[in-house]
C-alpha cells in the first residue's frame, strides 16, 4: 500500500557521529505467520560506509499494527533540545488518533539513541505509551523545525478536504476524528463539526484538499 522508505534525515551532530536516521514500513512477524500481512512504522539509525549501511540500530517499532495498507505517516525531525519527533498516521482507524494506548495517530518523541525522554507528557498517565507527543493526527506528511522560533511546525492529509497547518506542542490533542475541516468520502459530517473544548485549531486548513507532502523552511 502507501508503505515503505518513509523518511531519512541526518543527525544535528552528522559531521561528528555520522548518524543517519529513516522510518520505514515493517512486516510483524506474527502477521506473516498468520497470513494478514500486519504491518507497522519503525525507525532506526545506521551510519554509511562505503556503499553499505553499518551499526544498524532499531529505535522504535510501533506496538500494534494494521492489516490496512495506508497512513504510515512518517516524517522525522530532531528539536532544538536534540530529541527527536516523528510522526504515526491513524493506519486507516482513525479512532486510534485518539487513545493514548495505541502509537497510532500520533507524533513521538525519543532521545536520539531511542531512549524515552523523562519530560514526555504523557510520563505517568495511567494506560498510556510514553513515546507520546501529541495526539489527535490523521496522516502526518510534513514535520519541520523553524529555525528562528525552535516551534515545530506540522501537516497532514485531511479525509475530503480538511488538510491542516498546525504547531505542535507537548500534549496538546490536534482533534482527529472528533473535529475536523473535512469530511466522509461519501459525504456527510465527521465527529461533531469543526471545534470542540480542549482541542486544538489549525494554523491553516485547507477545503478543498491540497494533499500536501514534504515541508522545509
């Protein structure tokens, strides 16, 4: 399906360390076995020597993931801080975006050797995965650091119109699907309409969809 090489970026510190980070598309195992073909995202890093990538090491495999073919999201980008973020789409169930117990649907944050941050924000919340960021994403394509502000900048594919421009932050919930500026292929309303309490507004949206992919400053 939409799965595959998703992302590849350099560690700040490349000269240094020589760090090459990519998120991809993985088989589980125990879908292959079975015949369903379960795949998830994954990231990890390795350095180049040569023609051939060497100290290949797994950062992250999501827990659960999907027999759908879409929304793998994902796009990574380090902060200012040195941790690194990266983005998970809802995997074609959308209320996954929703529950802190699924990596579905979200951004992540890690430290740059895999390890969980301690300032994550959802650290301590009962049920839910540490790796969290922020929630609420339907299919994040674009993921970028502004270099001026250090804010983090986002956007993803809306269903039928409704891409959306957003800023980032720790914890906040994005709304995915219980608001949204799109809606059903078929037509009809998603959730309940375009606000709600507690859930953040896009910086920009667009109706009709403008697909957007990768994004820079």
């Amino acid at each position: 399906g939409q799965g595959g090489l998703l992302d590849v970026i350099l560690h700040p510190d490349y000269a240094r360390n020589g760090w090459i980070y990519f998120s991809y598309a993985f088989y589980a195992e125990e879908g292959r076995t079975a015949g369903r073909s379960e795949s998830g995202t994954a990231v990890a890093r390795a350095r180049l020597r040569g023609q051939q990538l060497a100290d290949l090491q797994v950062l992250f495999r999501m827990g659960r993931g999907s027999t759908a073919g879409v929304h793998f999201g994902s796009r990574l980008a380090f902060l200012p801080d040195g941790s690194l973020v990266f983005t998970i789409g809802d995997r074609g169930d959308r209320d996954r975006a929703q529950s802190l117990r699924e990596h579905a649907g979200k951004s992540l944050r890690l430290r740059d050797d895999g390890a969980v941050p301690p300032d994550n924000p959802f650290i301590g919340a009962s049920g839910a995965l540490p790796e969290i960021y922020s929630t609420g994403h339907r299919n994040a394509q674009g993921l970028a650091v502004q270099p001026q502000t250090g804010w983090l900048w986002l956007h993803e594919h809306g269903p039928r119109g409704g891409d959306e421009l957003n800023v980032v932050e720790a914890g906040r919930n994005y709304g995915w699907p219980l608001i949204t500026y799109g809606q059903e292929y078929a037509g009809g309303r998603i959730g309940v309409g375009t606000a709600a309490a507690g859930l953040e507004q896009p910086v920009r949206y667009w109706v009709p969809s403008i697909a957007p992919s990768g994004m820079a400053f």
